[in-house]
C-alpha cells in the first residue's frame, strides 16, 4: 500500500509538472504571436517577414506599385499638401492623422464632402495616397488617420487589426461634424482599413452624416484572418495556439481575435456600402467577400469582383473598372 500511494504521488507529481510546463509553454507561444503580429516594435515580426517577401498571397504588390505612374503623382501630392491633425480618442490617447483639401471648381469641391481613408495592416497613410488623390480631384476634403501602432502613432499601444481603430473612426468623425454640421462623408478603406470601415459601419454613435462606405479586401474577423495567417507563414493548426494567442491578446491589448468581428458589425450596419475583392486574393481569401457582403444589414449594398487581381491590387488590375464602379456608388449616395 505504501508503495502505491508513493507511486500515486510521483505519477501525480509529474503530470502536474507536465500540465504546469505545457502551460508556460502555451503562454510563452501566445505571447510571442501576440508580439509578431501586433508588437510595431517586436524584432521578430509579420512586419518583418511581409517586407522580406516570406508571406505568401503578396506577390507583386511592389512591382504594380513601381509600376503605377498615378501612384507616383498622387504621391507627390501627398507629400506636398499634407497637413496634420490630431484627435484625442476617449482613453485620452492623442492620435495623429492627415487632412488634405480638394480640389476646386470639381463635383463635390462644396466644402462639405469628406473623404476618410483608411490604411492597412503595418502600412501608413502615405500608402493610401492615389486613393485619397483620386477623391480630392472629385472636390472632396480628404482625412487619412493613421491607426494605432502604425506611422506616427507607432507609441500609442499595440496594433488593434481595425478594432480599436474603428472606435476612434467615430471619434474622427465627430471632428469632423463639430466643425461642419453638414459634412457629408464617405468611408473607405483597404484590407485592415476594410476591415476597420465594416467594424464602424455597425457600432453605436456612428453619424448621420456618414452617406456609404467602401471597403476592399477586408477581412471577416481578426480570427479568421490569423487562423489563414497562422497557416501561411507557421503552417501551424489554429487550436490551441490561436487559443492562447487571444487571452494574451485580451489582457495585453484589450480585446479578443474573435469579438472583432466586422461580420457581427454588418449585422447592425444600415449605411450603403459597397463591398470589393481582388478574386486571386489569397492573403486575405477571397472567399470573405461573400461572407461579408451577406452579413451586411443595409439596404443598399453592392459587391465589385475583380478579376485577376491579388491583395489590395483591385485598383491597379483595372483601374477603368474599378474607380467606374466606386464613382458610380459615391454618385448615387454621396
């Protein structure tokens, strides 16, 4: 009897040492993909490896760029009319952001359309700027705020994926109307900056000033984009990493992977939008388009499928298409 109760000890001893390491080792993994992909400062990161071209679904993304002589106009003209503005977001962090003016003598050059053009995913708004010339040529005021961890606002906390990000789009967008009760405004946004307008589109507090909104490529839901990522750069199954990863998310950045749903958004949205995906879109799947598209509350809602095109490259596949079907849409509702 000794014998066994000694032999229970040990067995219960070292499955409890197990169990405990298992743990630690779970929380160390969770906290590191924490850090690789919302860490702005983390040496080891998906910044890092989408920049070095390790990240499948990205291909030709530089190239279409280097290739894009409106690009290079429109970022010249960024860079020469840029002026900043800041908003101070209900935690009390000062964000900082971009305002440009319109062009005159064009269609909406009244003084009280707005254009609020959001980025992506460890990019900046520079990287928006032939979107945001594009509006300011049809006359239109032009914000461009950076999110939370990208640009010069890389010190205010982690990255929040379009979260967070769209709770202080509210907030931008009180600017806005305080200073101009009859802005008219119109959303828009590229793949976290997608992800980012959808998530606005159905929270509290959004403004009726606010006529569309406009997304490309943007996600379902933080989730599901890290369980395509997680796949893509580790190979690696969702459970239980991604399990981890998200209490880690929760207590060091303050929301969860799953609760940042712009799928669960849409549901409450009634803003028109309209919705576009590149259909050989494979880091944010193309697949989402749909998922999004029928969650949408609204009823006035339309979908733009571009063929051939890869992530965020919609516009430069054909622009012709493109901006014909976006000109078309801000026409009827803006």
């Amino acid at each position: 009897m000794a014998l066994a109760r000694r032999t229970k000890r040990i067995v219960t001893a070292v499955v409890g040492a197990l169990v405990a390491l298992t743990l630690v080792g779970l929380g160390f993994v969770g906290n590191f993909l924490v850090d690789f992909a919302l860490n702005p400062h983390a040496e080891v990161s998906m910044a890092r490896s989408m920049g070095s071209g390790r990240v499948s679904g990205l291909e030709g993304s530089r190239e279409a760029k280097a290739d894009d002589a409106y690009a290079e106009t429109a970022a010249a003209w960024f860079d020469a009319t840029r002026e900043s503005v800041s908003h101070q977001a209900e935690d009390g962090t000062v964000l900082l952001g971009w305002r440009l003016d319109g062009a005159e003598d064009a269609a909406y050059s009244d003084g009280h359309t707005w254009a609020v053009v959001c980025h992506g995913y460890v990019g900046e708004p520079a990287d928006m700027a032939k979107y945001a010339y594009h509006f300011a040529q049809m006359g239109m005021s032009v914000l461009m705020p950076a999110a939370r961890g990208h640009e010069r606002n890389v010190d205010a906390g982690l990255i929040q994926m379009g979260w967070q990000d769209a709770h202080d789009l509210i907030g931008w967008i009180e600017d806005i109307v305080a200073a101009d009760p009859e802005a008219r405004i119109m959303l828009f946004g590229v793949s976290m900056g997608g992800f980012e307008v959808m998530a606005a589109s159905g929270l509290d507090g959004l403004s009726e000033n606010v006529c569309l909104a406009v997304e490309d490529c943007g996600y379902t839901s933080v989730w599901d984009e890290f369980v395509v990522q997680l796949d893509n750069v580790f190979g690696l199954p969702s459970f239980p990493i991604l399990n981890v990863a998200d209490a880690a998310c929760l207590l060091r950045a303050g929301y969860t992977f799953e609760s940042a749903s712009a799928v669960e958004s849409l549901r409450q949205a009634s803003v028109p939008m309209l919705f576009i995906h590149g259909d050989e879109d494979d880091f944010v799947p193309f697949s989402m388009l749909d998922e999004c598209y029928e969650a949408c509350a609204s009823e006035q809602k339309e979908r733009l499928v571009v063929p051939g095109a890869g992530h965020g490259l919609s516009a430069s596949t054909d622009p012709e298409l493109y901006w014909g079907t976006v000109d078309a849409f801000v026409g009827r509702y803006l």
